[in-house]
C-alpha cells in the first residue's frame, strides 16, 4: 500500500532522549539497546497504549533540509495515556496533534533509507505538503520487515 494522509491526536511518550550525531551503525546499536532496554522495564511503564516502541527522530527546522545529515535528537519510548510519569531515568515528552504521511516500509532493515528518501524527496514534494521537522517509525530490530513510518507534515497554500 502506498503513503497516505492520517491525523494523529496528541500523545504522550515515555523514553529516552539521544543525541543523533551518531554514525549509522552506531545509530542503529543505539535505538536497539535502548527499545531492548526499554522492554526489559516495559512493566514498569503504566498506561501503555500499545507494546511497540516508537523511535522519533527529530530535525532542525532549515533550507535545504537533508533527513539523512541533519537529525538532531532522537526519542526512543512507549506512547502512554493519562501518565503524569514514568520509571526513574525515564522523561515524558508530548507529541502534538499533527497530519502525517503514513507508508509501511517492506524489505531490509538496511534500505530503509530508500523508503524515506522517496518520501521525503518525491511525494512530500509532489504533493505539496512541507515536514514539520520530525518523523517516527514502529521499531522493528530484524533484517527483514515491515515497518511503519510517519512524517509530520503541513499543507503548503
């Protein structure tokens, strides 16, 4: 199925906050320490809208905007619902209400990249919508999958 449009409301995320200056392999190691461990101390986290761990990666708002260069911080968490907190070391962070472009990602881990590149390069384009300097994805750490991305975005005039 090909991208489409979808409204999320406002959402709670409990999780961590990394720094994205990280190289890709690094990267990768980093998101799954951190869902593992995130999973290990699942229990302790109350109000949990689903089992999946949401990784959002975060970007300065800029000309010449470039996904793969550009990241400036990633949140890694479960979403939650009427939770004021969660286990020590943990930080709740708000999600806004927000339209995305919503695709599924099949195939190699490794060439996601393809998937969020036609995104952001060709439809968000296409389509005349602008990113609103963050996107998430459903973490799935295995070589071969189906993964979900959304990109927050806007209707340009």
């Amino acid at each position: 199925m090909g991208p489409k449009i979808i409204k999320k409301s406002s959402f709670k995320l409990i999780g961590y906050r990394l720094p994205a200056n990280l190289h890709k392999a690094e990267e990768h190691n980093v998101i799954k320490s951190t869902a593992t461990h995130l999973k290990d101390i699942a229990e302790q986290i109350p109000n949990k809208v689903r089992e999946d761990v949401l990784v959002i990666q975060i970007y300065p708002m800029m000309e010449q905007f470039n996904p793969f260069k550009n990241k400036d911080s990633l949140l890694i968490g479960f979403e939650v619902e009427n939770v004021e907190m969660g286990p020590s070391n943990t930080e709740l962070y708000t999600i806004e209400e927000n339209m995305y472009v919503n695709c599924k990602h099949n195939g190699s881990r490794t060439d996601i990249y393809k998937t969020y590149d036609y995104l952001y390069n060709n439809w968000i384009q296409k389509n005349r919508y602008t990113p609103l300097g963050f996107d998430m994805e459903v973490w799935n750490e295995h070589g071969e999958s189906n993964v979900e991305i959304c990109i927050a975005i806007n209707k340009l005039l």
